[in-house]
C-alpha cells in the first residue's frame, strides 16, 4: 500500500513538474507577466477574480500588455488607451475571436451572438444589425417605446409618494421591458411572475462568471456543477431562461399575422433559408440570440440608471445643474427626445460621466487570437484569450483629468459646449463592439431625462451619507440602497 501511495505521489509530482515546464515555455513566447505555478497559474495571487486593482498592480510592474495565468491558460491583458485601441485596431480581425473553454460552452453551447466564431458569429451579427434597424433603432418609433417605459416608471415612483424606495426592480422593468418589446414584441408587467424569474436569473449567471465557481467548472465541470452553490443556480437560471424563451418562440409559430419583432424576424429568415447549406439560422441560434440579447440589452443599462439615480443622490450640485437646463430647455413636460441632446450639453456630459465613473463594464468580454498575430511588438500566437481593461482606459491619467472623479466637465468645453472623448469607450472597440450601443444610448438619455424632469432625488430621512462602494460581479452594481422620488 506505501509502494502504491509513494508511486501516486510521484506520479503527481512529475505532472506538476511537466506542466509547470511547459508553461515556463510558453512564458518566453508571450508578453512578461507574474510567474505562474502549477494547476492555479495566478489565481491565487487574483484571488479568483479579475479585478481592476490586481490589474492595474500588474500593469505598473509589466507595462501595459502583460500575462496573465487562469490555471494553465495563458491571457495577454491590455492596459491604458493608447494599448487598448492599437491592440483592438492595427489587427482587428486577428483578435475578432472569443474563447470557447468549457464554462463559455455550459453558458452558450457556442450558439448566438455574443460567444460565437466564425461564419456564424459574422452571420448571426450581420443579421442582428440589421434586424435592429428594421425594428426602428434609432427612429422615432423606437424612441416612442422607451418613452412610455420611462412614463411607467415615472408613474410607479408618483406612486411611492417620495418615500423611501429601492430603484433595483422598477429600473430594471422598464429598461427589460424596451429590450421584450424589440425582440419578443410585448411587454411585461411589474408583478409578472415570468419577468421576475428573467431578472433573478439574469443576476445569477452574471454573479457565476466572475466567480470561484467559474474557474472550478472550468477544470472540474462534473465537481462544479454537483457541489458549488453558484454554479448550480446559474445551470438552473440559464434552464429556466431558455424554457421561458422556447415558450415565446413557440407562441410566435402560432401566429397568422405576422410578428414584427426579432423572433419573428428570424423565423421568417429560417424558413427563407431551409435550402442555403451556408445559412446558421436554426433554433438553438434563435433561442441564444434571444437569450443574448436578453442579457447584455438588461444588465448593463440598468445598472448604469442605477448608478446615475445614486450619483444624484451623492452630488446635489449637479443634480441641480440638471434640474436648471432640463427647466430652461424643455420645460417640465415635454416628451425628451434623443435630438434634445444636442440642445442640453450639461446633462449630456453628466451621462457620459456617469458611463464613465460607474464604469460598470471594469473587463470587456474576452477576445480570442483567430490566427497568429503581433500586439504592441509582442507575437501573440494563435488561440490566445485576450483581455482588454476598459477601467483603464476610463481611468486613464493621459486622458482624462481628473480620472478619480465624477467630473462633468471632461465632456464640456470652456464655453460649455459638448465634446466627445477618444477616450470614452465604455462599450468596447474593434469588431466586437457592442452591437446595442445605439439602443443603450437611447435609453440612458430619454430614461434619465425623464426622471430628471419629473423628480428630485434624495436620502431617505436619518441617512446622512451616500454610499458609491461598487458590489464586485460581472457588471460593477451599486450596493444596496433606497432613495426618494420627490416630485417637483
């Protein structure tokens, strides 16, 4: 038994020994970075998590393209504007890809739009684009749905009569509901069962992937999915969210009269397309569009309204300034328009700094190296992960003022006057950039406006300070908190 154990453990020992080689070999091909150790790479040193403080560490040791270890993977990151948009840029089609480990298939089987490759990526994009154009994105009809959305919420803070409230829910009603309407074609109400189990499972496959259990599953999926709490709900969220979705695209086969929205849309072109041996369009790349478009449409913008209400909150001063230009250019009940932007340069800046700030975006979805390729001199080889920091580059000193803090005045000119920022990117570069941006646009200025115009946002009584400590996940959310609505 002693002579089996001994054999084990040397067994083991040379295993380590071999993997920690390779990767020393690997090591010399790619950009400098931490030394890695065997099964966890960095890991430890991360803390299990890809957090923009260990990054920018790395970055003040390694310069602003380094590796990273996640077990035995390596990841080249980008730091810092000028690395970011060269790496992203001078050989776009290069970095065009995204990896497709083992917890990245558990979330998408490959399908959709978001962690997809290849001719299908490009396929089912290109449709996706221009799908949403046919929908009215960026025309008046689209900005007539947010516009009632935003008079929903409107109407369910009036009724909280300027007690206290958490924004979570209602905020996130209505920014899902202008995603619904564009790709199931209806709305949800406020207490349906159906959109409140949407929303939980949202959080928990967002709260899985920037987690311990993300990295488990990816080396020991069967362990992962038995035992770790969070992976076992997010397996169960990603089951409830395509059995809901199925139900939806079910409903739309039983229809006579048409579907004018993105399911419909995609059914027709799958029945067009049933004799094109190139064509990608299918069920499982329907019901993981959906799902996609789903996730990405919901999460990201509602957590930067909630951002934007709390930072009111936080900074009277500019509240007020809101107040005043909302009151001397639109007057206090006009329906807002996206075009009123360029008449309102003040509130334009406080929303693109509060995109900036919040930053709730802190790593772009990772790319993944198609072929070989060169980054900022270094050669990258093919089927390498590649992460680009966008907290750096929202925070990046060269570029920006005052980084540390919420200053609209980086969109303003001397004289006031609106000015864009190369550096602005909170949604991503290059050929995966995200393909909603417009529609995020839409909804940060017409929502936030409209709840500008309506009301101001306070402490409740007895809270005398504001609390702008991120909660770390996948989307850096505020932590919790209540406000009030006081109408004006």
């Amino acid at each position: 038994m002693l002579t089996v154990s001994v054999v084990l453990v040397c067994l083991a020992a040379s295993l380590l020994l071999m993997q920690f080689l390779g990767m020393q070999r690997k090591r010399r091909r790619l950009p400098p970075g931490p030394a890695p150790l065997p099964l966890f790479g960095n890991l430890l040193q991360m803390k299990f998590q890809i957090h923009h403080d260990i990054l920018n560490q790395m970055a003040s040791t390694y310069g602003n393209i380094f590796t990273l270890w996640l077990t035995s993977v390596p990841v080249v990151v980008l730091q810092g504007y000028q690395a970011v948009k060269e790496g992203m840029t001078a050989h776009a089609e290069e970095v065009a890809g995204r990896p497709l480990s083992r917890a990245f298939r558990f979330l998408t089987n490959g399908n959709g739009v978001m962690f997809s490759n290849g001719h299908l990526w490009k396929q089912q994009r290109r449709f996706g684009l221009l799908t949403m154009r046919k929908l009215g994105v960026g025309k008046q009809s689209q900005e007539c749905q947010i516009q009632e959305e935003a008079h929903h919420l409107v109407q369910y803070l009036r009724n909280t009569k300027g007690k206290p409230v958490d924004p979570t829910v209602p905020v996130t009603h209505a920014v899902s509901n202008v995603i619904c309407a564009l790709i199931l074609g209806h709305r949800f109400s406020i207490e349906d069962k159906r959109f409140l189990r949407l929303v939980e499972a949202v959080d928990d496959i967002s709260a899985f992937t920037n987690s311990i259990s993300f990295y488990v599953h990816d080396r020991l999926p069967w362990i992962a999915t038995c035992f770790l709490t969070r992976c076992k709900k997010a397996l169960a969220s990603i089951r409830t969210m395509r059995a809901l979705l199925e139900e939806e695209i079910e409903s739309h086969k039983e229809k006579t009269d048409g579907n004018q929205d993105f399911i419909g849309y995609y059914l027709d072109q799958m029945a067009k397309s049933k004799e094109d041996a190139g064509a990608t369009y299918d069920k499982a790349n329907l019901t993981q569009n959906v799902f996609d478009l789903f996730l990405a449409g919901t999460e990201t913008t509602a957590t930067t309204l909630r951002w934007a209400l709390l930072y009111m909150v936080a900074y009277p001063d500019v509240q007020e300034k809101v107040h005043k230009e909302l009151d001397a250019v639109l007057g206090s009940s006009r329906l807002i328009c996206y075009t009123d932007r360029k008449n309102l340069p003040y509130t334009n800046a406080v929303i693109h700094e509060i995109q900036r700030y919040s930053n709730i975006v802190l790593i772009a979805l990772p790319r993944y190296t198609v072929k070989d390729t060169e980054l900022l001199g270094f050669p990258i080889p093919k089927d390498t992960i590649v992460l680009v920091n966008i907290d750096s580059v929202l925070s990046d000193p060269e570029k920006w003022e005052t980084p540390d803090q919420f200053n609209p005045g980086h969109f303003l000119d001397k004289d006031g006057n609106f000015v864009h920022r190369e550096a602005f990117l909170p949604f991503s570069i290059g050929h995966r950039a995200c393909m909603g941006e417009l529609l995020a646009r839409l909804e940060l200025f017409i929502i936030f406006c409209t709840l500008m115009q309506a009301f101001t946002f306070t402490l409740p009584d007895g809270v005398k300070e504001v609390n702008t400590k991120f909660v770390f996940s996948t989307t850096m959310k505020p932590p919790p908190h209540q406000l009030c609505a006081i109408p004006r």
